[in-house]
C-alpha cells in the first residue's frame, strides 16, 4: 500500500513533514513513518517555548516495535505542543496529517525549507525505501 502523502507539506528523510502558515509552521511524522511505527502508544513532546536547531531531535514516538526520534525539520521556537497526543497518541497512526501535528514552531530561518523535498520528491524517497526493503 503507498503511503499517503500531502502534497502542500515539505518533507525530511527522516519521515517529518512541515506545514508552514506564515512565518510559523506545524511539524509531524508522515504516514510512512507511522505506518512503519505499527501502533503508536506515547508521544514525548517538547517544551513550549524550547528553541531547536534544524536535524534536532524534538520529540519523541514510542510504539508497540520500537521507540523513534523525531528531527525537527527547520530551526525554530516552540510555540505550542499538542497536548491530545499525550492522551491519543494513536492519532499520529490515524491522521497522521491533520490532527496528530507534535509541534508548532516560530521558524527561524525560512531559508532552510529550500532544503526540504516538495510531495513528488519524498513520493520518490519512499518508493526507494520500499523496494530496498522488499529485497
């Protein structure tokens, strides 16, 4: 099954998106990642108000296979967590791109989206990932 991706969002290698509204933007993990994750159980969130360089682990997953870093994709502040994940962290398997967003953050630098892949890019990045998993 392909993994449903939002072609609005910037995506990482590391299965992170980013939505950016303005000078702000919200980040999550795509439906790849938590389709790789299986069920997802907790969610550790950062701090409001807790800065982070781009590539920084931000936050972390935590499902019923394994425990997952998640890399904040640009640098920035953050201004708000979403506190419905600590009680429904099954959202991030649910709707990956809507309701289970891990943070929203005061962009730093909006240079750095220019290193981010556009939807048909991170399709491709997927495709590979899959076949290399397949053999």
């Amino acid at each position: 099954m392909a993994a449903k991706i939002n072609p609005d969002y910037k995506y990482t290698k590391s299965h992170e998106w980013v939505r950016v509204e303005g000078d702000e933007a919200f980040t999550g993990l795509t439906d790849y990642a938590q389709d790789q994750l299986s069920d997802i159980v907790y969610v550790e969130l950062p701090e409001e108000g807790d800065s982070f360089d781009k590539g920084e682990v931000y936050a972390t997953v935590e499902s019923v296979k394994a425990a997952s870093d998640c890399y904040l994709p640009i640098g920035g502040e953050v201004l708000e967590v979403n506190e419905d994940l600590t009680d429904t962290p099954e959202l991030v398997n649910s709707d990956p791109y809507g309701e289970a967003w891990l943070a929203k953050i005061a962009i730093a630098d909006a240079g750095e989206l220019d290193s981010l892949m556009d939807a048909e890019a991170y399709a491709a990045f997927v495709a590979e990932e899959e076949a290399k998993g397949e053999h």
